[in-house]
C-alpha cells in the first residue's frame, strides 16, 4: 500500500513535469514570434505578400473594325477562359488535378491549348508511338531548324550538350565553330529522346508507365508552360479559352476538387460575320518565336498575346492592341483571387472604320461565290472548261474620291479560327496553309484527265504508260520545292491551280487583262489622233500589218470563220472586236517612227491611269491601299528587255547544258571542304559574270554583227572553262568553244528580234502579252475614265475613333495624277462601254438589260498559257469592269473569275454590288423589284443563266 506522502509526492512530480513541458512550448511559440515579429520581420512580411498578394496583366480589348455605317466587323468580347496557378497545394494534386479538368473540357468540347512543338501519336493499330516536331506552316530547312534548336535550348538540352563536349568551357565563352557543334549535337536529340527527358524534368517518373502518351502530353503542356513562364513572376497558364458559358460554370462549382483551377474572363477577338471580309480584316495570331525579342521590347507577352498577322489587323497593330492594365489582388493557398486590392484600367484600342460597305461586301461575295460553282458544275461550256473555277475577286471604289466600298478575295477564310488556340483543327490548317503534296497533286491530274492531253505531253510521252504520264506531269505542274534541304514531300503550286484563302487575289495577283485594257487602247488612240469616234475598219479576216512575220484575227474569225465587218469604235467596244484594236495599235507604231517610241506609246498613257510605272521614274508602285499588295506593269520596251532577256538566258542555260557537248551554267550549292567551298564560289563567280554579259548582249537596242558576238563569245567562254577545274576537266576544244558560241549568237539574235518587235504592241493593244494587273488596278483606272481623269489614291481607312467615338484622325482624299484626258474621249469611251451593257449584241447585255440604273462596263477574257492551259486543267480568266450611274459615275467595279472562262458570266457580280448601292433609288424605280441578296436577312435569289447563253466572246 502506497503512502499518502508517496502519492502527493508523484502528483506533484508529474505536475512539474506537465508545467515543464508546458513553459518549454510556451517558450518555443515565444521565440517562435519573437523570430517572426522582430528578428526576421521583414523576410516573413515579403513572404507572405509574395504568397497572397500578386500583381497581374490584364489585357486589353481591342479596338474594333467598323464599317463606313458602323457596323462591326471585328470586335472584342468577353470570353472565359481556364487557367491553373502552381501552389503548394495544387502542385501536391497536379495529376487529379488535371484528369478531372480533361474529362470536363473534352466533354464540353472544349480544346486544350497546344502550341506546343512536339507532337505524339500513336499508330492506329495501337502498337507504335509517333514523336515528331510539328513546323506548321515553316517549310524552310533553316528556319525549322532554329525553331527547334530554340525550343531545346530554352528547355536546357544546351547545357547538357556543353557540359558533355566542353566540359571547362562557359556557356558565354563558346566560340562560333564550337557553338555549330553545339547546335549540330542538338538536332540530332530525337522527338522521342526530348519526350522522355521532360517527362523526367517535370516530375511525372512516377506515372509514365501508368498512363498513355497522349495523356502524358497534355500534362506536359500544362508543365511546360508553367517552366516557361516561371522567370515572368505570379502568372496563372492558360489551359483553355473560349469556353461555353456552361463548360465555365461546371468548372466552378468544382473549384473544391480541383485546386489551382479558376475561371476568369478575358477579352478575346470575334468575327461576327465569320468570312466576310477576310481579305481586307486579315486575322491575329501568336508571336513566331523568331520574332520574340521584337515583340518583347514592345511590351508583349509573348506566351499568350496575339499580334496582327495580316489585313487591318497587321496593318494597324499599334492602334488596335491597347494598352494593357494591371490588378493587384489578394490569393488564397490554391492561387485563386480573393479580393482585388488595386487597379489599372485597360485601354481599348482605337475605332478603325472603313470605307467598306458591309452589304455591298456580302452581295459582292456571296454571288461570285454562286457564279463560280455554276460555272465548276457547267464544266465546259463553248470548249471552255471551267471546272477550276474556284476562286475569284471584287474590287468596288468610289470614284470620286478613292474609297474602296467592296474588296473580295475568294474562297475566304473565318478568321475567328486563328483568333484562340482551340480553333485552327489540322484539317482547316492544311486548306488554308498547309503546302502542296503529291497526293493532293496526283488525285487533280487524275480527276480531270489531264494525261490525255497533249501540250506538256509530248507525243512521246503518250505512248507510255499511264503511271508515267502521271509522274511527267505531276513533276511539272508541281514540283518538288527544291529550296528546302533534303525535302522529298513539298510541292511546289506554279501553275497555281489550287485555291489558297489567305492570298488576296484582290491585291496581289497580277493577271493579264484581256479585252478590260481595251478602252485604254481607244483613249491613246484617241488622244493621239489615230482613230476618232466615226473612224471605221473592216473586219472581214486575218489582219494584215505591215510586218509580213506578224498576222492577227480577231476571236469571231477564229471562232466563225468570218469577222465583225465595218466596225467602229462604239462597234468594237461593244463587241469586243480584236480586229479593231490591232488596227490602232498599228497606226500608233506606225505613226510614232516604228521605233521604241511606238513600242511605249501605249504605256505613257497607261502609267497616267495607274497601270504601273515609268521604269525609269522615281515613282513609287503602289495605289495607295494600306494592306500589302502587287502592282503590276504594262508592256513598255524597257520592262520587255528585261523580261525576254530573263526568258532567253534560260533558254540558253538549257539549251547549253544539252548540248553534244553540255555546259553547265547553273550555279552549284556551296559546301565540302574549306579548298573544295572556295573552288565552287570561282566556279559560280565565273558563271553569273558570263550570263550577265549575254543578258547585256540581248538588251542592247541594235546588237553588234555575228563576227563581233562570236568573237566575244569565244573569249569569254575560254576564260569561264579555263578559270574553273571542273569546267576545264570537260576538255572543251576549239571546236566545242565555236559550236557553244553560235547557239549563244542565236539566241541573243532570237531575244533581241523579240524585244524590238511590233508583235508586242499588238498583244499589249487586246490586253495580252506583258501586260498584267492586279484587280484593284483595274478599278483605279476605270474609276479614273470616267470622273474626268483623276486619278486618286485608294484608302479602305476611312477614319479612326477612340473608344467614346470621338475621330482622332480622317483620311482625305489624295489625287495622285491628273491625266489631262480630253472630256470628248471620256465621253467617247463612257459611250462604248454603255453599248456593252445596253445594246443588243454587247457582251454583257443579258446580264444588264432590265437593269433600272444606266451603266457601262467592259468584258475580258485573257489566256492563263495559252499553248499548256488545257494541259494543266485552266482556261482564261473571266473579267468584268464597269461603272455606274452612266450620266454621273459614283462607284466603279473589276470583277475577275480565275478560269473563269469570259467575262459576261461574272458580270452578275457587279450587277448585285450596283442593286445595294443603288437600292433606295431602285425600290422608288421598281417597289416590287427582285434583288439576288437580302444581305439583312442573308438570303438569295440568284439566276445566272442569262449570264450563260448571252451574246458575245468575253
């Protein structure tokens, strides 16, 4: 039995002990805060701010699109997008975490960013995982090459590499030759090896055996971004945007079970109208890595912002983007926003408004749309064959002052697809970027039957085989790209045979104009008192110039086997008569001194409408537009020199490496040893000085005598092989030197007699030959016609607005040339184009004669390659131009359809554009009047068969 005095005694113990311990924890917890409080109050004070209040870029809207009435074309909204802040927590549940956000957004549709470089696939039969580096759009070895050597070294592959080949070396002290060894050791690290280190550099060792490669991906996305991003301070990734108001609602009734996952809001760019316009809005994309550093310097966040790519988008990024703002907030532990703390308001970008009509625009687009597949479902329609009739282009501008109403590229694109990361799919990709294949360039020579054609086929060629016609043909239509290193895959599209949406054929392509340029042909001759308005010719066959090597008809001739008879100048407007026009053309060379002067007579008048330039002046190509174009140039002597020289050169560099004994004159790819480099650069010197002088010898006005070339000729080849090993290793004799000389002689002899001959004044008179344009030049120079000589320059910008719509800035109307035409030879030619669209027998009268507003216009029909376009699948371009109101024009139009055929079938174009312009004035003329489009209720009443059957060849 214990004592009671033990008993107190172990009591008393134990309560020590207790009260011990007591004061030693209350000690700690003392210390605890004096530590914190005191000794190191500040480091706690800067971590906790640093945990739970963060300073963050809030983006800025920007500035909308406008049209010339406002309404909107481009404009920011607010959009949800999901993004995921690396906390403690999140970290700790990163992989559930994330299953849970894959199976919610893949069940909402939604897309998870990926502009990630390497992709994986696995093979359909599940047994083979594909690593590869997808370039996209970059096709060009050398620029493949630094996006991939810059996406390992900013992953520290480099480091690895250094470390295992310059051990003692710094990274900063490599010198240029060990830095390619560096680079060389670099791109070979396969897709899969770069795979398998980041898993292990982003922690997911643990459940790679566990999951499938795609899924292993999608984290990796999520890691990745955050690695890279972690040098940018407190910066939540983005793993989704544009999310459906439901898909955001989901993910925030979850927040519990997914930490570090929040929804915000963030403006995003939308196209209400989807296509319409894109040829003009262009579209916004992410920065190219290459151009980082630029964008940086301006502020960008390059993970995340968009920039301009092309169009108004590209053209005025500085007034568009707006200036971003910040938000300072208070976190919680999984880095969501409980409170904002303070604020600097984003600012808008400016108002851009534009000169374009919105339902001008749709009109415009929507019935070249239906023209063009009418006429791919005719086919062939009087031996024309106009199956590839899938792309075309609209140019409206007013008159009077410049503005473009109407700019049409088609086919378009929807550039709501580029706008967010989820919405460019690989399919839409390759149709609107992705390069040619061989697949793609067999399966068009296959459904249009190209190997029974001759032209690219030889007679030769068509006793073979079906397969080998198909490679011949396939090897010359599309070629392999040979600018890309060891490309195998990659065709190239000469022949431009396939429709690319984000080209605009509007402002950059240069296409012959056909029978379009004719009314500038009438003006010279006009002007210079060749012809008048009575003045008459008889077109009854073959024309005979004065050049017994150059005879001419017209299409009636060659088509009926008779002409238009008595013809003047109203006559051969209205019915398009070549006859008429080579006829003017002779009169003005003949008249001239049959010389360089007659040869440029045409285009000193030409120049004045805008249809390019004097090579010889300081003006600058351009119409003005402020989105990129082309500017094309009409025939002139000095331009002709420098093409047909061009044209022959090659000719001879062919002609040459064929012969009995060949010489090759194409400049070699420069590598080998340092001894073997420098004997190609000599060699390739040699060669380029060569065909520079035989280029010179073709341009000369008169060429020296066959003694002098020959001489010439003889020395300079016998320095060229002389100076070069592997020339000299041919052991050319006197013999081959003189055989070598004589085709150079002929040659230059056939180049020069081109160049100076009268052929090309009479080509250049009916809109062939050198003369080529793009759309918006056309316009320009109708518009010009008939204001009374004008010429202005072209603005889609009207004006911009800052963002309570006040205008900062206007855009006024600029002449950039008077051309002084007399106003008798605009009416004359006002008058001629007025029978093309009112008089019976005019090429466009079927698609005009019940049309309540007076107007004039012009078809043309111009050959792709007159000799091959068959063989290739083409036919001619289709033209329209017009004007309207005839007494006083207000707005003129260029309409062209590529294969188009002629141009009365795409004159209906023009006559939709006219029916919005002019509806107000219409529906007083005709209340009960059937217009093609209601661009309000987006529908259509089109009939394109008179467009069809009417009279005419163009």
């Amino acid at each position: 039995m214990v004592s009671k005095k033990n008993k107190k005694d172990n009591e008393f113990s134990r309560f020590n002990i207790v009260t011990s311990i007591m004061l030693g924890i209350f000690f700690v917890i003392i210390l605890r805060l004096v530590n914190i409080q005191i000794v190191n109050c500040e480091l706690y004070k800067q971590t906790a701010n640093k945990q739970n209040h963060k300073v963050i870029s809030t983006v800025a809207p920007r500035g909308d699109i406008i049209d010339r009435k406002g309404k909107k074309l481009a404009k920011s909204k607010q959009s949800y997008i999901l993004t995921f802040t690396n906390t403690k927590e999140s970290e700790e549940s990163f992989f559930s975490t994330m299953d849970n956000v894959f199976k919610i957004l893949d069940a909402n549709k939604g897309i998870q960013i990926d502009d990630f470089l390497l992709k994986v696939k696995t093979s359909a039969d599940k047994k083979k995982t594909i690593y590869s580096f997808d370039f996209n759009k970059t096709v060009d070895k050398k620029t493949q090459n630094w996006i991939e050597l810059r996406f390992k070294k900013d992953r520290g592959f480099d480091d690895e590499v250094i470390e295992k080949l310059y051990k003692d070396i710094k990274k900063t002290d490599l010198k240029s030759e060990q830095v390619k060894k560096v680079d060389a050791a670099l791109l070979k690290i396969t897709p899969e090896q770069v795979f398998n280190k980041l898993i292990k550099n982003y922690g997911m060792d643990e459940i790679v055996d566990s999951k499938n490669k795609e899924l292993l991906r999608r984290y990796m996305l999520v890691k990745d971004t955050l690695y890279m991003q972690s040098y940018s301070g407190y910066k939540p990734v983005n793993i989704a945007n544009n999310l459906t108001k439901d898909a955001a609602g989901i993910f925030q009734q979850m927040q519990p079970e997914i930490p570090g996952v929040s929804v915000a809001t963030e403006p995003i760019r939308v196209y209400p109208n989807k296509d319409l316009g894109s040829a003009f809005l262009g579209y916004i994309s992410k920065i190219n890595p290459w151009d980082k550093d630029k964008y940086e310097e301006q502020g960008y966040d390059i993970s995340t912002d968009y920039i301009g790519a092309s169009g108004i988008e590209a053209a005025f990024e500085d007034d568009l983007r707006g200036t971003k703002g910040q938000e300072s907030i208070e976190a919680n532990k999984q880095g969501r926003k409980i409170k904002t703390l303070g604020e600097i308001e984003t600012y808008p970008g400016k108002t851009v408004q534009l000169n374009i009509d919105k339902n001008m625009q749709y009109a415009a687009e929507r019935v070249l749309d239906a023209v063009l597949l009418d006429l791919q479902k005719k086919g062939t329609v009087k031996d024309v064959d106009m199956t590839n009739a899938n792309r075309g282009a609209v140019i409206v501008s007013d008159v009077n002052t410049g503005k473009i109403l109407v700019l049409a590229s088609r086919p378009g694109y929807d550039p709501n697809l580029f706008a967010a990361s989820s919405g460019l799919t690989t399919e839409k990709y390759d149709e609107y970027l992705g390069p040619v294949t061989e697949k793609m360039g067999l399966a068009y020579i296959q459904k249009r039957g190209l190997v029974n054609i001759k032209g690219i086929l030889t007679d030769d060629d068509m006793a073979k085989s079906k397969e080998e016609r198909e490679k011949i043909l396939l090897n010359y239509i599309f070629p392999l790209d040979k600018s890309i290193e060891g490309n195998t895959t990659i065709r190239k599209d000469n022949n431009d045979i396939f429709p690319k949406a984000t080209f605009n054929l509007a402002t950059k392509s240069l296409i012959p104009p056909g029978s379009t340029f004719k009314p500038m042909t009438a003006i010279v001759g006009l002007e210079e008192g060749a012809i008048t308005k009575t003045s008459q010719v008889n077109d009854s066959g073959p024309y005979n110039t004065r050049y017994p090597t150059l005879t001419a008809a017209c299409w009636k001739y060659n088509d009926q086997g008779y002409g238009h008879g008595i013809v003047d100048i109203q006559t051969a407007m209205r019915e398009s008569c070549n006859y008429y026009f080579y006829d003017v053309a002779d009169k003005l060379y003949h008249n001239a001194g049959e010389n360089k002067k007659g040869l440029n007579l045409i285009a000193k008048y030409a120049w004045k409408f805008g249809l390019g330039i004097d090579p010889n002046s300081n003006k600058k190509p351009s119409t003005g537009i402020e989105i990129p174009e082309s500017f094309g140039q009409v025939y002139n002597y000095e331009s002709s020199k420098e093409t047909l020289a061009s044209i022959h050169r090659s000719s001879l560099v062919s002609k040459l490496q064929k012969g009995k004994k060949s010489l090759d004159l194409e400049s070699q790819k420069e590598s080998g040893t340092s001894k073997e480099i420098d004997e190609i650069k000599k060699s390739n010197g040699g060669k380029v000085k060569f065909l520079a002088l035989i280029k010179t010898e073709m341009k000369k006005d008169k060429i020296n005598s066959y003694e002098v070339i020959i001489k010439t000729m003889e020395i300079a080849l016998k320095e060229l092989t002389g100076a070069s090993q592997t020339l000299k290793n041919n052991n050319y004799t006197d013999t081959n030197i003189r055989a070598m000389a004589e085709i150079i002689y002929s040659e230059i002899n056939s180049a020069n007699t081109e160049i100076n001959s009268a052929a090309n004044a009479y080509y250049a008179a009916i809109g062939q030959g050198f003369n080529v344009f793009t759309p918006l030049q056309l316009t320009n120079y109708v518009a010009t016609m008939v204001n009374g000589g004008n010429r202005y320059e072209l603005h889609l910008v009207d004006k911009f607005l800052d963002p309570d719509g006040k205008v900062i800035k206007e855009t006024k109307p600029l002449v950039l040339e008077k051309t002084n035409i007399s106003a008798n030879t605009i009416n004359i030619i006002k008058e001629g184009m007025w029978e093309v669209t009112s008089v019976y027998g005019g090429t466009a009268y079927s698609t005009f004669k019940d049309f309540p507003i007076p107007n004039g216009g012009k078809t043309g029909s111009a050959t792709f390659k007159e000799d091959i376009q068959s063989a290739l699948g083409r036919t001619s371009f289709g033209y329209y131009i017009g004007f309207a109101p005839f007494e006083k024009p207000e707005i003129a139009v260029c309409v062209v359809g590529f294969d188009g055929g002629h141009g009365n079938y795409v004159a209906p174009v023009a006559k939709a554009v006219y029916e919005q312009y002019f509806k107000a004035e219409i529906l007083k003329k005709n209340p009960k009047y059937e217009f093609m489009v209601d661009p309000d209720k987006e529908t259509s009443n089109i009939n394109l068969d008179t467009s069809i059957t009417g009279n005419g060849h163009d």
